[in-house]
C-alpha cells in the first residue's frame, strides 16, 4: 500500500544498507514488539490507510473511474502507490497503457516483500519449507508495505511474526476497501472536482510517497533528474510516457551505482 | 477502462504471486536491492512533476503548485498522510475560490 503515517523517516532506499524486503513502516518499530499488541497495532495501522483511501476513492472518480472501477482497484490491485499513480496517469489523459505500466512498474517492490515473506510464512516456521496453495494467494494479495513491515516487527517470533502479518493485512485490506468506497461515493456527488482541489490532492499524494525515500544524495539527485526530466520530454511525448522515464532514469541509476561498488 | 483495471490488477498480484515462487536468494543481488529501491523514487518523482506542473497547455504554476508547497511544508512539520494531501486540496480550493488561481 506504501501509505499512511507509519512511513517513517529513516528509511535507506538507495543507501547501501537498505534492505529491499524491508518497507518504511518497519524503520519506526519498537525494537522489541509485544505480540500482545499485534491486534490494535493491526487496527491502528488499518485505520490510518483508511483515511488515506478515502482520499484514493475520491481523486479516481475525479480521475474519470466510475465508483465500481476505483472499488475494484483497490480490492485487486490492492497497492496504494500503484493505484494512485493508475489514475494519475488516466487524469493527466495518459492513456491506459501507460497507466498499466506505471502501476506495474511502481508495485515490483511488493513481489521482493513477497521472495522475504515466502519463508517467513513457511508452516509452523520449517526452514526450508514455504507458503503454498490457497494461503499462499491469499498472503500474495496482503503482501504490501504495511503487512510486510509488522511481519518483520515481530521477526524473530515467528508465530508473532505470521500473527503480525495476515492481522495487519485484513484490517488493511477491509479498511482500505472502505476508505474508498466513502471516498468514491464522496466524490461521485461532486459536479466538478477541481473545486475541493482533488487534482492537487493527487501530486501531494506523490510527493508523500517520495518523501521518507529521499534520504541520501542518490535518492534526491534521481528525484530531481527524474523531475525534470518528465517535464522536459512533456512536450514532445505522449502524455504518462515521461513518467516511464523515471523508471528508466531508475535503473539507469541503480546500474550505475551497482557497477560503481564493484570496481 | 474495465480492461485496463483487470490488467493492472492482474499483474500487481502475478508480480507478488511470483515473489512467493523464486527463491529469496535474489534480494542478496547488489542490482536488484538498489534497482528496488530507486524504482520507486524515479517514478514517484516524474509523477510528482508532471501533476503539479504539466496540463494540456503546458508547464504552469497554478493552483496545484501551491498546494504542493503547501504539502511541503505540511510534510517538514511531520504532518500525517492525510493531512499532507488535505492541506495540498484545502489550498487549491481556497485560492480557486478567491480567484487568486
């Protein structure tokens, strides 16, 4: 979901020692969690993501997605960052496909939560053992920022550890799925949506996202490539391609940078 | 729409669906872990100034701009998720509202 206030400051996202199964939410945890308070932790987490999806449901129906389309993004897509970025490109009149791409691209990160999460949620622990069958769709679905982090919370425990995991990912995914629909419904009323200031609700949307990644030089010098980048082949390209861009400038980044450490 | 929606959807899930296949061996790549990393920033980033700057008649600073400034100064006073993007709206909204933007 990458959302809500649990994203702490700390995180090293383009630092050496980040660990890429290792999302914002986890940075802020308490060193050592009490898995007594996985259930209101769970519910505290849910209820701040919901809060944030009301704010989802209302700029996809200002996006031009009817409310059933924005229901069903955040029931199957069920990652924040992602959908934002799908509307985002379809209000800026980006066209599908690049909106597909975008929301693809920004939620490849939640299948490295998933490559950390098949173990930590192998039967009673086994080593060597994983996650299978219809548990394993399940946790493939609730494999976001915030289930991710609580997991890794609780990490040496890892009954807690499991606990952590599926009771922040149902009160996410329930609330999540609530915040929009409200969201949605709110803004389905509205004859024009520019007049609550939605279409700037969706950049402050992004720059939220960024902000706890922006925490070394790296990170703020690809930001700011990518930036201007987007706005200087505006003109030239078709609208939600110079977004691709930054994922280019990206991996051109991390080339660099890998290769750099090499040598 | 409805094909676009099911699309994304349907690969947001096979991307984490695979995760839980391949072996976790992976994140020990120097590649993949800064890649994971920077992918997010890249993106974010060009989203950020394309929907703060850009509309169909070009660049412009209106209304969302100030928002977005306003978002900022929301975000350096360590202002929760929703704050952040109500203040960005609230802003906008006024500014329409007095004619200023």
């Amino acid at each position: 979901m990458n959302a809500g206030p649990p994203a702490a400051d700390g995180e090293r996202v383009g630092g050496e020692q980040r660990d890429p199964g290792r999302p914002a939410e986890a940075e802020g945890a308490p060193a050592q969690a009490n898995p007594d308070g996985i259930p209101s932790r769970a519910l505290s987490i849910g209820i701040a993501v919901g809060a944030y999806a009301v704010s989802f449901g209302a700029v996809s129906v200002a996006a031009g997605l009817d409310v059933l389309q924005t229901q069903a993004l955040s029931a199957l897509m069920f990652t924040g960052a992602s959908q934002f970025a799908f509307v985002g490109v379809v209000a800026a009149g980006g066209g599908l496909v690049a909106a597909v791409l975008t929301a693809w691209l920004l939620g490849l990160r939640n299948g490295l939560y998933a490559l950390h999460m098949a173990t930590v949620l192998s039967p009673r622990g086994r080593p060597g053992k994983r996650v299978t069958g219809l548990r394993r769709l399940g946790a493939a679905q609730f494999t976001i920022d915030e289930s991710t982090a609580m997991a890794m919370t609780y990490e040496p425990d890892a009954e807690a550890s499991r606990r952590a995991f599926w009771a922040t990912g149902w009160s996410v995914f329930l609330l999540w799925n609530l915040g929009t629909l409200v969201g949605a419904l709110g803004a389905a009323t509205l004859s024009d949506p520019t007049v609550l200031g939605l279409d700037a609700a969706i950049p402050a949307g992004f720059l939220a996202l960024l902000w706890p990644r922006l925490v070394d030089r790296s990170a703020w010098a690809l930001a700011v490539v990518s930036g201007v980048l987007a706005l200087m082949l505006a003109p030239h390209l078709r609208p939600g391609v110079p977004v691709l861009a930054g994922a280019g400038i990206a991996v051109l980044g991390a080339l660099w940078l890998t290769r750099g450490r090499a040598s | 729409m409805w094909p676009a929606v099911l699309a994304a959807s349907f690969l947001a899930f096979v991307t984490k669906w695979i995760g839980y296949l391949l072996p976790e061996e992976l994140l020990e790549r120097p590649l993949i872990r800064r890649a994971a990393g920077m992918l997010p920033i890249g993106l974010l980033s060009a989203l950020l100034s394309i929907q703060t700057f850009w509309s169909p008649d070009g660049f412009t600073i209106d209304a969302r701009a100030a928002g977005v400034a306003v978002a900022v100064v929301a975000l350096l006073l360590r202002a929760p998720f929703l704050v952040v993007v109500l203040s960005a709206a609230a802003t906008a909204a006024v500014l329409r509202a007095l004619g200023w933007a």
